[in-house]
C-alpha cells in the first residue's frame, strides 16, 4: 500500500483519540524504516534510486529493505512493540499531549500501535509474492500470503473509495455532534 495511504487508514482508524501526527507517522513508520535509510544508503553508495514497476522484486532492492521489512511488518513484533510501549509508558508516564483526552498506558500503547497493526492488515494482500510479501508471521514461520500489487487498477481504486466512505463517514459523524451540540445549548 502507498504511504499516503497508510497515512490516512492511521489517522482514521484513531480519530478523536490520538493526535494526527502521531496517528500518521505510526501508520507509515513501517515503511519509512525500510525505505528511507535503503534509499539514503542506495544514494551515498552511488547505486542510485530503484525504479519500480510491476517488474520491480524484493531482491532489486538490496539487504536491508527486505531484514528491515521482516520486523517493521510482523505481528509478533508488532505485539512485542505494544508491550515495550506500554512498559515505557507505565514506568515513565504517558505523554498526554500526543493524545485527545486522558489515558492510560494500556489504552495509549494500544492506540499508538492500532496504525501499525492496520498497514499490517492491509499490505497481507495487497503484495505481491515477487515484491515484498508481508512476512506478518516473521520470525516464528516465513508463511506469507502473495496478494496482489496495491499499484493494479481494482486494489488501487477499491482503496481509494474506502479512504472516502471512512472519512465521508468521520466527517459525518463529526457533524452530527456538532449538530446535537449546538441544539442543546451547550
């Protein structure tokens, strides 16, 4: 799936609960923990940036995309960074800024990790067995499901229309309260 994309599935699914640039950067850091230092590694080598088509495989990219990938795009890391966070944020407090309204450390490491968990879920299969399968298994089995490329025409338009029914539906909701605010005097 496209960054942006991921981008806004994580300011969605945690609207009204976690700031959104907190929400944002939790659904995309998957990629950019991959992607940005391969491609500052490709440059200062000289390689050069990779051209992706639907010809492009795992292996055009190099060793440390497809290493950093198998963690950033795991479940059981995932779950594994859910535990830390929420450890982190018992003993050292939780940043209350980055969230509307008070939490707690559970609730705020579930919530920080609820983007995560769907670019997970929504790249299984929406890649390709030839370019970075979602290895959301990784390390306890390499079973990987081969979906098909976010880039084909069906998977692109079909989530596309999704972002806009669920923001169609935010906003809608939204609105209600404000509706059902201003009726009541409040």
């Amino acid at each position: 799936m496209d960054v942006i994309s991921h981008w806004f599935w994580g300011l969605g699914i945690t609207r009204g609960r976690l700031r959104w640039w907190v929400a944002g950067m939790m659904g995309v850091l998957p990629d950019l923990l991959v992607f940005v230092p391969a491609t500052i590694f490709r440059t200062l080598s000289g390689e050069g940036r990779v051209e992706i088509d639907e010809t492009t495989t795992t292996a055009d990219m190099g060793w440390y995309p497809w290493e950093a990938y198998q963690i950033t795009h795991s479940l059981v890391w995932m779950t594994l960074g859910f535990l830390l966070i929420w450890w982190w944020f018992a003993r050292r407090g939780v940043h209350q800024s980055w969230f509307d309204g008070k939490v707690n450390a559970r609730t705020a490491a579930f919530l920080m990790c609820l983007p995560w968990l769907l670019h997970i879920l929504i790249d299984i299969p929406t890649h390709a067995g030839s370019f970075f399968p979602t290895p959301f298994l990784a390390p306890i089995t390499d079973f990987m499901v081969d979906g098909v490329r976010w880039s084909n025409p069906a998977v692109f338009f079909t989530n596309v229309a999704l972002l806009i029914t669920l923001w169609a539906v935010i906003f809608w909701k939204e609105r209600q309260v404000r509706v059902q605010t201003q009726l009541s005097g409040v």
